[in-house]
C-alpha cells in the first residue's frame, strides 16, 4: 500500500497556487526523510482530546489547509477526564483512518509515557492516521522512558513513529541547571535520532516559572528569561549538521481584539502596495501583526514551524514559510558553488558568501521542497491574503 501524502497550499485553487508559485510546494508522506517532515509541520495546531466532534474538526482543519495536528491529553483536559480523551483520541484516528487526512501528521500528546503503548496496543486502522507522540515536561530524568515508550508503540503498531519533546522543564529555564541539563538532553536525543522529529519549546511554562504571562503587545524575545533559555536550546540542539535537530518556534497565545498600548508592527507600505490596507486592519485587530513579528524572529533564530493554538494562526506561519524568489536564488547561487568565494546575489542588493552561508542554502532549498518557491514579485502579502478569509 502506497504511503497517504499530503501539500503545503493543498486546499488554494490551482489557479491561485499557479499565479503564486513559481515552483509548487511538493508532496510529502510518512516515508520521505526525517528533516522533511519535520519542516512539513508547519503550524501545528493543538486539539483537546475529549472534543465530542474530534474526527470531524481534524478533517475540516485539514481540508482548510492545516497539515499537522497533536490531540492533547495533558494540559487541555482536566485530570479525571484524561481516560475519556484517551479513548476519544483512538476513536478519532480510527475514524480517520481512510480519509484524506490520515495523509497529515497527527500526533497525540500524553500525560505519561506509560500511556504511549497503551493508546498503540488499542488502535485499529487508525495506525495510519498516526505519526507518533508529543512528550511533555521532557527532562533528562525521563527522556528514555518517552523515547523507548514511542518505539515500543512503534513496534506493537509495526510503524515508524516519531516522538516530539517539549522542552519546558524548569532545569532547562534556570540559569544553575540549563548547560548540564540541555547537555544530556542532546546526548539522548541523539540515541534516538531515528525517532526523533522535531524538538518544540513551552514558552507558556517557561513563562510560568517567574510569574510572568507576556503582552500581545511584545514578542517571547522580548521576555528575557525565556529569549535566553530559548537561545541555548537552539545552541545545544539545533546546531547544523547531523548533531542537530529541527526545534519549532513557541506558541502565540492571542487571537481576538485587544485594546493595544503600543502601536501595531506591522508595516503599511506592502499592504498599500497591493491594495491591501483593509486586510492590514483585520489582521492588527486579531493581533495577527505580533504574531507575524514573532514567526520572523524565530525563523532569525533558526527555528521552523510554530505550535498554534487557533486556527487563524496557520495562514501567517505557512505564508511566511514559504521561500521567496529571491531567497530561492540566493540558494541556488550557493549551493551551486563548490570553489567557495563571494558573488553578488542574483538581486543585486547583497554579498553571497559561498562557504559561510553554504547550509543555510541547503535549509531554504530543503525549505522550498516543502513550501514552494514564490513567483517575482509575490511577498507574504498576497500569500496572506489568498490564505486567509475575507
């Protein structure tokens, strides 16, 4: 049986996607290479586990252009209801089972690792839908409980699973415990490379630790104590090469309208030069321009992909996931020069260093597999505007 696949933009009509793109976004299934899953996540949206319409809503995010998905048991339910989520997440994926999106990556999140087996052992034809486990409050301590749980599910399943840890454990946040800390964690992780996704960061019990719950007004980098323990997650665990991984950006917590403080961030010159003031306005109103601020320090930072927690969030992640003509060329320029050097960019407007900037070449062309290569002149603007509702 051929591996269900699924793309970026999949749910935009073709004539869109062509006055759009360049060169389309790819095909991606369960079977391509571990780093292009991970940057197909993209926005990933979270779900309660105990919804009573939880196959259906998985399907209408899909159908709507959300390509990865982790049903939660943890936070989003409350203690006594965690067996009836359980119980819901496996009749979800089992309905799912054979329809277009069991193509998606769907991933559940657990309390324990003791439940990782257990939800495997119950599954019938939902093992198809499933793409592997969320670990949260993922420590050292308990790193090889989670990671040998999901490859047990995956033998039961007779599947290659993924796991995801979340780092968000106060020995990674505080300053005394973090390099000891981080140091293990990468060297586990790195035991269980095959298995092993993506690493994403809990900002919000980061947050936590110190009281502090940040404005919509400012970004995670602008919270101190978290920006610096982010800092050394990415300098520990997504170094590049084959020692590192791909570690997405934290969630936006904020989707309805605010009384702001501070003026929006968002720029008026693209949207005034695509006749876009108005979209310009309902984006600030639904604070989608802090939002978009953050996607790009992250990406500044070398993350990929974000968790969500609204669906209005996906279309501001994937529209900047995709890679610009320019940013496409630069990459090819690079990657196609092995004697090394400097050239000036196709654009005319930088410095290429070939050695240097060599793999962040790879990272954008890996990238653009992914998400497409944008037409000239085509910005975030109009891929924003084509994603998001009127």
């Amino acid at each position: 049986m051929s591996t269900p696949r699924f793309r970026h933009f999949h749910h935009l009509d073709d004539a869109v996607v062509e006055r759009l793109f360049l060169h389309s976004p790819q095909p991606v299934g369960h079977d391509d290479p571990t780093r292009v899953l991970a940057l197909a996540l993209g926005a990933t949206l979270y779900v309660p586990g105990n919804r009573a319409d939880l196959a259906r809503t998985i399907e209408r995010r899909f159908a709507n252009g959300v390509t990865s998905m982790v049903i939660d048991l943890e936070d989003a339910v409350a203690d006594d209801e965690e067996d009836h989520a359980a119980a819901c997440a496996v009749a979800a994926l089992d309905e799912l089972a054979d329809g277009p999106a069991a193509a998606m990556l769907l991933f559940v999140r657990t309390r324990t690792p003791e439940r990782i087996p257990k939800i495997a052992a119950e599954l019938g034809p939902g093992r198809t839908a499933l793409s592997g486990f969320v670990l949260p409050k993922f420590t050292s301590a308990i790193a090889r409980d989670g990671l040998d749980a999901v490859v047990r599910a995956s033998e039961v399943l007779d599947k290659h699973l993924y796991a995801m840890p979340v780092l968000e454990s106060p020995e990674i946040v505080y300053r005394e415990t973090r390099d000891i800390e981080l140091g293990s964690i990468a060297e586990i992780l790195g035991e269980y490379r095959s298995h092993v996704l993506a690493a994403r960061i809990g900002a919000t019990d980061m947050c936590g630790m110190f009281g502090i719950r940040r404005d919509r007004d400012l970004t995670i980098y602008d919270v101190r104590v978290a920006a610096d323990a982010i800092a050394s997650i990415i300098n520990y665990l997504g170094r590049a090469g084959d020692t590192g991984h791909i570690i997405t950006g934290p969630v936006w917590e904020y989707f309805a309208e605010h009384e702001r403080l501070f003026r929006p961030t968002l720029r008026q010159t693209p949207f005034a030069d695509h006749d876009a003031v108005l979209f310009r306005q309902h984006l600030v109103s639904r604070d989608i321009d802090g939002l978009l601020r953050e996607i790009a320090l992250d990406r500044a930072n070398g993350m990929h992909g974000k968790t969500v927690i609204h669906p209005t969030h996906v279309a501001a992640v994937h529209a900047l996931s995709a890679v610009t003509h320019e940013e496409y060329h630069d990459a090819v320029d690079i990657a196609g020069g092995d004697a090394g050097g400097v050239r000036t960019s196709t654009y005319r407007n930088k410095m290429n260093e070939l050695k240097p900037h060599r793999r962040w070449a790879q990272g954008v062309l890996d990238r653009a597999h992914v998400f497409g290569v944008t037409n000239p002149n085509i910005t975030f603007v109009d891929l924003l505007t084509a994603l998001v509702p009127a």
